[in-house]
C-alpha cells in the first residue's frame, strides 16, 4: 500500500499472491512480497518510497533491510512498528532504520496515529485480500476444470446427485445416467474426482 501526503493512495496498492512459502512463515512471505514489488521498482514500475513502513519488529525490519539491500534499493528509510507488550494501540515501540535506534512517541502523537493509520490501512486491505481469495476457493466448484463440462452439465450433475458429495460419490455408471453426460465423459469425470 501506498500513503502520500493527501493519505492513501490506493490505485498504487499490489497485492501478491504468496506461493511455495509454509503456511504461518511471516518471515518468508514478507520476503517475498516486499523482492517482487522492489523488483517491479527497479524494473521501472512505480517509484520507490521515500519511507517503508515495516509492521513488526526487529526481525522483520532485519528482513526489510536485507531484500533493500540485496536488490541495491537505496534512500528508502526503514521505519519497524512493534506492539507493546500488551499490543496496545499508542505502546508501539518505533525502530528507526537499525534495531537500535528505537522511538516512542506519546499516545496522542499525530505521527503515532498516522502510523497507526497506515499500519491499519495495510491490515484492512490484506485481510481483505484474504478473505476475497478463499471466498473464490469456496465458490468455484471442482467439476469447473473438467474438460467437457460447461455450466449446463455442471448444472445437471449437482441437480441430478444433490450436490457436489453425490457428484463424487457416484460411479461411473450413475455418471453416464445424467442427461447430457456421455460414457467417455462420465469416465473423464470420474477420473477428474477420484485421480
């Protein structure tokens, strides 16, 4: 996500689809993230910021640092945000460029609330981009990748069985009973569902 000084600028919002990295590896996904959009940059797309804002805490910025740096991004100044201990909003603990060089600015800082604006912001749309995506899982039926069956057959198989359980659960004789539904295709489908 992308802030300027009039707030979020959304048509410069990317979001990346996180592929080959262990479910709950934060470390990895950032990783990959943060080297697909610098790449884009020094490719050419966008421009760099002038600051990146990292939502965490020193390993995190440590890994910020180390994909700037791997890539050769320069003059991009590295802010970490780190919960307190309590992960209360105003006890952030703000690590300037190094994990030594830390802020902490009072509650009522309006620099706190704008980096709490941006580190919402961020969480709003990625949790947005989450559900949208399983959402899409949930709704896009297994029979959809089948060569041969289009939205009519698909239609008559979960009419004629009740649903996608009954789909998968038939034999291939039972397949071929449904209007539309050849014995080769039947076969093709049942092999579709059980491998």
């Amino acid at each position: 996500m992308v802030f300027d000084q009039n707030g979020p600028r959304k048509s410069d919002y990317r979001r990346f689809n996180i592929e080959g990295v262990a479910a709950g590896d934060d470390y990895a996904a950032m990783q990959q993230a943060l080297t697909r959009r610098f790449r884009r940059v020094k490719e050419g797309e966008g421009q760099a910021p002038d600051v990146l804002v990292v939502d965490g805490g020193k390993g995190q910025l440590n890994m910020a640092r180390e994909v700037l740096e791997s890539l050769g991004v320069t003059g991009v100044t590295l802010l970490g945000v780190a919960k307190g201990t309590t992960r209360k909003a105003g006890l952030e603990t703000l690590f300037l460029e190094t994990v030594e060089r830390t802020l902490n600015l009072e509650a009522s800082s309006p620099a706190l609330h704008l980096i709490q604006h941006i580190r919402d912001e961020s969480h709003r749309f990625a949790i947005t981009g989450h559900r949208t995506r399983r959402d899409k899982v949930r709704r896009t039926s297994t029979l959809e990748g089948i060569a041969g069956v289009g939205t009519k057959r698909r239609r008559e198989l979960l009419r004629f069985f009740g649903g996608l359980q009954g789909v998968k659960q038939a034999s291939r004789d039972e397949l071929a009973r449904v209007p539309g539904i050849s014995d080769s295709l039947a076969e093709t489908i049942h092999r579709a569902l059980h491998g």
